[in-house]
C-alpha cells in the first residue's frame, strides 16, 4: 500500500516536473514504479505515462518545435535503441534494477552538473547525444537528460528547448516501449499524471526555472540512489 502511494505521489510531481521544465517525469516517477512493477514492466509503464505527460505541455508549445533538430537527435536513439535490447535480451530483474537506478543517477548527475563545451555542437555530438538518450531510455526510461545536456551546451532558448525535447521524448518514448512492448497501466495512475500535468501548466510560468530545476534533481536523484540500494541490498 505504501509503495503504490508513493508511485501515485511520485506520478503526479513527475507530471509537474515534466510542464514546468520540459524533462523530469520518468526521473522522478521511474524509481517508484520499478520498484512497484519490476525493471521490465515499470520501466515500459514508466514510458507509456511519460508519452501522456509529454502531450499537455506539447501541445500548449506546439509552435516553438524545432522539428529538424528533434530528427537528427531522433534517427541515432533509433538506430541505438535495437542494438541495447538486443544486448539485454535475458537479464535479470535485479540487473535490471542495478542498470536502472545506475541510469538515473548518471543522468541526474549530468543534468546537475551543468557541463558545458563550446565545441559539441556538430553532427557528431547530435549523434552521440541521441544515442546516449535511446540507450538510456532502454535501460531505464532516463533519455531526457543527455539531449536535455545538449541542448543546453548548444544554446537553444529555452522555451524552443523545452517544446523540442517534448516532441522529441515523445517519438522516442515510442521507439523505445516498440522493443520494450506496451502495457496497460492502472487507472489510478493515469488518473494522477493528469492531475499533475494540469497542476504544472497552471503554474509552471509563476516557478522559477532554478528553483524547478533543483527540486526535480533533488527528487530524482533520491529516486534512483533508492532503487539501485534496493536492488544491491
């Protein structure tokens, strides 16, 4: 009962996250439904609610998608995507939770970090941010932070930045629960990422981007430091 209203709390403020800053459901969120589900169908319902938070916040910026460069982050993760199901095909739970949280930390850290370098900007960056992304996404429905890194390093504004990765995460949230296969995910979920995501539109404008930012890590990154310890232990 407890793990299920965590996951119901965790949907939610994910949800939030996700309006508000453009990443962040599945950071938040995965950790708890894995955990509640198991690696293979937490991280599959991780990615069929983040395909629904990724819609409010995309259709109300619709107009600021830079769609060439969601595409050439798209046609990498894509090609990676296959590739890292194919080498995971047989692993276990408890590797699929180690692999997970380890996703999740590495992508928070990145995300908090803040790297930045003038000169991965190119075709070759774009691709190895895509690919990074697909194989995150796989191995625990994290693909958001390293576009998310990059296209920060590149300098997109912001709110270009925010309704490119939407549509971006989209397609690839689609990519990857093609290999994971879909699932049916309860109502009740679905049911608080729609509370959430209209929580997070409503005030998303009134939050300021640091404060947003630093709570959806701080979450996040509790979230996943949780999920590996447990699968360790």
């Amino acid at each position: 009962m407890a793990l299920a209203c965590l996951a119901l709390a965790a949907v939610a403020v994910g949800a939030i996250a996700q309006a508000v800053t453009g990443i962040g459901f599945a950071l938040i969120a995965g950790p708890p439904l894995i955990a509640a589900f198991g690696p293979a169908r937490g991280i599959a319902s991780t990615l069929v609610l983040a395909c629904a938070a990724n819609l409010v916040p995309l259709a109300v910026e619709r107009r600021y998608v830079q769609v060439r460069k969601a595409v050439a982050l798209l046609i990498p993760a894509g090609l990676v995507t296959p590739l890292v199901a194919l080498a995971l095909a047989g692993a276990d739970d408890r590797t699929g939770a180690i692999l997970a949280g380890t996703a999740i930390l590495i992508a928070t850290a990145m995300l908090a970090s803040g790297l930045r370098w003038d000169g991965a900007t190119g075709p070759i960056a774009t691709a190895t941010a895509g690919a990074a992304s697909g194989a995150m996404n796989y191995i625990g429905a994290v693909g958001g932070p390293a576009v998310a890194v990059f296209a920060a390093n590149a300098g997109w504004p912001p709110r270009e930045a925010r309704a490119t990765l939407q549509a971006y995460l989209l397609a690839g949230n689609l990519i990857t629960l093609a290999a994971l296969g879909f699932v049916l995910v309860p109502i009740d979920l679905v049911a608080a990422l729609a509370v959430g995501a209209g929580i997070g539109v409503v005030i998303g404008r009134r939050i300021p981007d640091n404060g947003a930012r630093t709570a959806t890590l701080l979450i996040a990154g509790l979230g996943g430091a949780t999920l590996l310890l447990g699968a360790l232990a």
